[in-house]
C-alpha cells in the first residue's frame, strides 16, 4: 500500500485559510505535515509541524484530497528505474537518518525538477508546469489536481470544469470569513453565525411556517408566491435562479429544483445561465446591492427577468425605534426608489420599483388573523412564548409600517 500525499484546506485563521500537505504512511499515520498559507495568489507564510500519531488528517482540517506521492525511505534506491511507469507524480527520497535528501517532480516517467526543498514547493512547480506546458492531468487524478491548481492555487482561476465550479462554489460558502459589516452583534463572528443563530433559528422558521404555510418564511406565503410567478410567465425548460429559497416552498412551487448553499455575493456562474432571478424578503441582508444586482444581470441570458420583493424604508430620519430595529438586524435598507435606479444602474431596463405597503400590511393582518384562529394548535405544538414572538412581531411590523419607517418593494426588471 502506497504513501500519499494529503492536501487539506483548513480554517486557519480569521484573516486567511490553510492548505496543507502531509505524508500519510501506508500505516495510517501522518508522519510529517507541511502548509502553507494562501491569500489571493499570494504566498503568504511557510511552516513546518509534526503530527506523529495522527490516525487521520487534523481536526482542523475540513476537507482533504489524496495524490499519488512515491516515498523512498532507502537512499540506495535507483529513483529514475522506480518512477519510469509513472505519469505525473511527486517523489520524495530520505537519507539512512530519515532525513529529506530529495523531493522532485516526475512527468512521462522522466524527472523533470529535483532538489525542491519540501512537497509545498513541489506542489507548486507542478501546478505550473502543467499550466505553462498546456499539460492534461492523469485521469485519475484530473479533478484534484483541477481543484489545487484553479481553485487554491488560484492558476488559470477563470477556466474551471463544471463539477469544479460547483465545488469551488461549496468551498466559498464553507471557508469564506465574512465580518459583520460595521459592527459585530450579539457576539457573532461572521454574517452567517448571526443569521442562523439569531434570525433564522429552527425555532423561529417553525414559527414562521405555523403562519405562513408549510414551506414558506417570506411575506404572504403562497398568495403573494403565486401572484408574483404569475408575473413570470414561466416556460417549460425555463432555468431560474431563487437567491435566498428560505425553506424551498416557492421553489417546489415553480419548479423540480436543486438547492445548494452559497454565498450569493461570490457564487460563479456562467454569463447567461438563467432565465429568470427571483428573490424574496432577502437582498435586505445584503450591503453592496449594486454589485450583486450586477452579477445577476451577466447570469441572465437576453430577455431574462428580475422579479424581487424586499423590505424598504421611508424617508429619514426615522423614528429611534426603528433605527434600533434596523441596526439589531443588521439590515441595510434602501427607499423603494433608491432600490429601483440601483437596479438600474446595474444594467437592467423597464425597470417597475412598486411601493407594496398596502399590500404588505393585508398580508400581515391576514397573517395575524390565522395566528388567532389556531392559538390553541399554536401554543400546544410550540409554546405561549413562541405565540407572543410571533403576535408581537407581526404588530410591530404594522405600526412601522404606521409611521412610513417600513415599507415593502417589488422590483421587477429585464435585460436587454
């Protein structure tokens, strides 16, 4: 059973994440790990550290790839006889003290690069070779190697394969460090613990589908979803893109689906992927709205169509309750006016910015109305407090929407 070379990304720190490569003895130990750390395209720091009697890659580490590594522990050894059957290999040969006294590169069973020092350079110069000499990866080996080079490495970056690009994209959303904008709250580190742990606990999105519907946490529930698809004309074969699905109820509702997380600021697409973009109550989380109403504008082919619904705001100042309201949730609120020349100027034509308060407040009595109906079911199936959040939330959302501080925009919008 051969050794291989082990190549980790790790959350390393809070400014930057880790790639490390490790020996991993035909035993099942990590006999020697070496990392370096990437920023961008930079080179950031180099390290050595010993992990003697792990049985798998370290804790830290989230995700690992394995690549063929020919280890020569005998110095005697001819190197050039061993590695002739090999396509594309790193090789590195020990002295009789354990010592490195080798590390090289081998392609079509020649070496073409010896003395590197340590299996991190290796890595590197290999990448670049295969890059600078137009090189096809072994087929066995095409995805990891793919993955290091574009994804880590960050050579040839904007030439990724399909199932590359879908992994690149999980990478994003699992390794990204996002700081709070402005101010960290409550304790959380980054946007996505904040969201999950104080906006969209599983807690509250029960309570939310106890009144919108089974599937839904936006505004109006299926009502407002089958008005606003309807808008869409949809086709068959039609692809849309849903940017934040909540729980998935509209989707099943337009469409068969596939659901993936990811950060819809930094998600690659190709240009001209979709038909339509489609959004509901969520663009209120994001801060840049120019730039991503951008990035939505190269995912749509000619003739694709923005539909978004979003929490808005009135003129300021606004009242100091609402001020509260808004920097608890960390929202980032536009006048329904402002939102529709962003959108604008972001590319898109015949754009409509409506002012749907009237609509949103029905939505919110409608909504209070059921939760009265079924208070016992409620309380018995959650809790009295859960109740109170629910009926106390939803009359606080009627009287900013009294004072002009809250207002509720739909948005929609073409592409030339």
């Amino acid at each position: 059973m051969e050794d291989k070379l082990i190549v980790a990304v790790e959350k390393h720190s809070s400014c930057y994440d880790g790639i490390h490569l490790a020996i991993e003895k035909s035993n099942n130990k990590l006999q020697e790990e070496r990392g370096f750390v990437v920023a961008g395209s930079d080179l950031i720091g180099c390290w050595l550290r010993l992990a003697p009697s792990a049985n798998s890659t370290p804790p830290s580490v989230r995700h690992a790839f394995r690549l063929p590594l020919t280890n020569f522990d005998d110095s005697a050894v001819n190197v050039e006889e061993q590695l002739a059957a090999e396509t594309m290999a790193l090789y590195l040969v020990r002295d009789e003290d354990g010592q490195v006294r080798d590390v090289g590169i081998v392609i079509e069973g020649s070496i073409v690069l010896n003395h590197l020092g340590d299996l991190s350079r290796a890595c590197c110069y290999l990448l670049g070779l295969t890059y600078a000499l137009d090189l096809k990866y072994p087929k066995t080996v095409k995805y990891i190697f793919e993955v290091f080079q574009k994804m880590l490495v960050e050579v040839d970056a904007g030439n990724l394969s399909t199932k590359i690009m879908n992994i690149h994209n999980q990478f994003c959303w699992l390794l990204e460090k996002v700081p709070r904008f402005k101010v960290i709250q409550g304790g959380f580190s980054t946007f996505q613990q904040f969201l999950d742990n104080r906006l969209y606990t599983r807690r509250g999105i029960l309570r939310y589908e106890k009144i919108f519907g089974a599937g839904y946490i936006s505004t109006g529930g299926l009502t407002t979803t089958e008005e606003f698809v309807d808008l869409l004309n949809l086709k068959p074969g039609q692809k849309v893109l849903d940017v934040g699905c909540g729980i998935g109820g509209g989707n099943f509702y337009m469409a068969k689906v596939h659901f993936e997380v990811a950060d819809a600021t930094k998600r690659s697409f190709e240009e001209g992927s979709f038909d339509v973009i489609y959004s509901r109550d969520t663009i209120l989380h994001i801060d840049d709205k120019l730039a991503l109403f951008k990035r939505f504008h190269s995912r749509l082919r000619p003739g694709g169509q923005l539909l978004i619904s979003d929490y808005c705001c009135g003129e300021k100042p606004w009242t100091p309750s609402f001020q509260e309201y808004v920097q608890q949730r960390g929202y980032i609120l536009y006048t329904v006016k402002q939102y529709g020349e962003v959108i604008e100027e972001a590319g898109f034509c015949s754009v409509r910015a409506e002012d749907r308060t009237t609509q949103f407040i029905r939505a919110i009595q409608t909504e209070l109305e059921r939760a009265d109906a079924i208070k016992g079911e409620f309380i018995k199936e959650s809790s009295e407090e859960d109740y109170r959040a629910i009926v106390n939330g939803w009359s606080d959302k009627l009287q900013r929407c009294d004072t002009g501080d809250q207002r509720w925009g739909v948005f929609y919008a073409t592409k030339l």
